[in-house]
C-alpha cells in the first residue's frame, strides 16, 4: 500500500509529483507534491519506467488504473507491480476489475492488502503452456474500447439530461 500523506501536507509541499489517492477518475489527484519532501520523509516515488496497478482500497472501492509515470499513492491505495515480462498490465488491470466486480467488493468490504492478495486473475496460455502475452494485448485493448465507448455513452447522457429543444 502506499504512504498516509495529509492535505495540509500536500498544500504545505507543493511540488510537481502527482498524488493520486482512491478517486473514481484515473487523472484525479489529491494534488502536487514537492519531490524533497517525500525523499526526506523517505516516502516511495514509483518509477515512470515502471507501470503498476493501482486498487483503490478505499473511497471509490475497486477502482483499478495503470501508472507509469513518477508519482505518490497514499494508503488508500494498493500498488500491484507486475514482476513477469509475459504479463500485460493493461490485461491484468481488466482482469482485476472483473475478479473485483465479482467479489462484490463495496465501501463495506474494503480492498486493502489482504483481501487483494485473495484475487485470483485468470491469465490465457497459449498451447506451450506459457502465458499468451498477444491473447492478453488484444483482449486489454477490447476492453480498453469498451471502456472507451461506455465513457463516451455517459458523456452523451449527461448532455442529454441538460439538452434543450428550440
């Protein structure tokens, strides 16, 4: 999990490193940050080259995003690094998501270390028995198209709600 950081705390050390915290939206940000602050309270930057995942263990409950870029989570948020190169992180994001959805998982039942350490992600192998990293990019990238299209939807009807005929 990440670091407790305060809104006084940000607000005090404004900075250029991005704080995400457990909002509903990837590029929501509970602020900016000054690097030397969290370098001298020897709080962690992730690493832009790396990509993680995050799970919002709190708040939004079970809101899922990939990162790499330099950056701060607090402990609302639980960080999931991808250690194997036949992985895709945008499909274990998705698959994340499912196996969230599924759990039933809510403000009640909070997503914090232990429970995400029980999720379970159902990954393709191909027919060497090795994971299919191509099955994983083209079905991250279907739903990486559906998330897109229902986002546009929710766009249209929040315009729709407010749209006035003449």
């Amino acid at each position: 999990s990440g670091t407790r950081v305060t809104n006084t705390q940000v607000l005090e050390n404004s900075g250029e490193v991005p704080v995400y915290s457990c909002f509903k939206y990837k590029h929501t940000i509970k602020g900016k940050i000054s690097e030397s602050f969290l370098v001298k309270k020897g709080i962690t930057i992730e690493d832009p080259k790396k990509t993680i995942i995050t799970i919002a263990a709190n708040g939004y409950v079970g809101t899922v995003f990939t990162r790499r870029e330099k950056c701060m989570i607090t402990d609302d948020l639980i960080a999931v690094e991808v250690l194997d190169s036949s992985i895709d992180p945008n499909y274990l994001a998705a698959e994340l998501r499912r196996q969230i959805a599924a759990g039933g998982y809510s403000y009640e039942a909070k997503l914090f270390k232990g429970r995400v350490l029980q999720l379970k992600a159902n990954i393709p192998i191909d027919s060497k028995g090795n994971f299919d990293l191509n099955a994983q990019v083209e079905m991250a990238a279907a739903q990486q198209r559906f998330d897109l299209i229902r986002d546009k939807l929710h766009e249209l009807g929040k315009w729709g709600q407010t749209a006035r005929v003449n």
